[in-house]
C-alpha cells in the first residue's frame, strides 16, 4: 500500500493536516535580506488581495507576484533607488506602491551597462572588497 494510503486521512506522511497548514501560516510567504531593503522577495506566489506579514512589515498585495520576484516594502517614487541587499540594485522608472510587483517593468538598472557614465563616485558596497584604486592597494598602501 502506499506511504499517503497508510494511517488516518487527516495525516499525510505522519504529519496531519492541521500540523501541516499551521506550519504553512508561519513560514514567511517573503523574506528581507537586510534592513535597507524596500523591497522583499516572494518565497511562493502572492495573489492580489492577500495579507502578508514579512518581519516588521504588513502589506497588503496589490497584484499577482510570481515566487522569486520582488514585492514593494513601501511606495518607492519615480527616480527612487530600488534597494535589495541592502544595496541599490536599479531605479524606479514609475511610481511603485507598497504591495506592487518590482520587476522590470517598473525597475531601470545600470549594473552591467557600459553605455552609461556613472552619475557619482562609486559607494562602498556590501559584501565585495572595495576597489583598488591608482595611488593606493586594496589596504590603503602605496601601490
């Protein structure tokens, strides 16, 4: 007889069903990666309507987001850095409302674009080593 045929209905593979959507209803449909970030990435598709609670922030979903896409912490304006990773991962190109899907379509980035001149000097960025410049090594000494 197969494993889902053995026990009781209300168990599947020895956990029950009860168990099992209560573990559901605390997993995060979303996670933040780091307090900087006005945007959190949907672990499973959110639908319109749907409330979701991702650490210290409640939103309301305005439209389908698919799982592995961003979803607005907060309204994020026209021309307003997109933050992911707790850096900027592009700019808005219209305004984007809290709950609202961030993917291209409301996203411009320059990362990887040869073609744009850098608006200002490069920030220190996380997780990556700062860059080396002429004068000075990676540690601040003389080349």
């Amino acid at each position: 007889m197969p494993r889902s045929m053995i026990g009781h209905s209300n168990h599947v593979d020895g956990a029950s069903t009860t168990e099992t959507s209560r573990s559901r209803e605390l997993m995060n449909p979303a996670v933040i990666i780091s307090a900087r970030d006005n945007v959190a990435t949907a672990l499973e598709a959110l639908e319109p309507g749907q409330t979701i609670r991702i650490d210290h922030v409640t939103l309301n979903v305005n439209e389908r987001i698919p799982r592995g896409h961003k979803v607005a912490l907060c309204a994020i304006r026209s021309g307003e850095p997109v933050v992911k990773y707790g850096s900027p991962i592009g700019v808005a190109t219209s305004d984007i409302g809290a709950g609202t899907h961030v993917h291209t379509h409301n996203v411009a980035s320059a990362r990887g674009r040869g073609d744009l001149a850098p608006s200002s000097p490069a920030a220190p960025r996380i997780a990556e080593p700062p860059d080396a410049d002429a004068e000075t090594g990676l540690n601040g000494e003389p080349a």
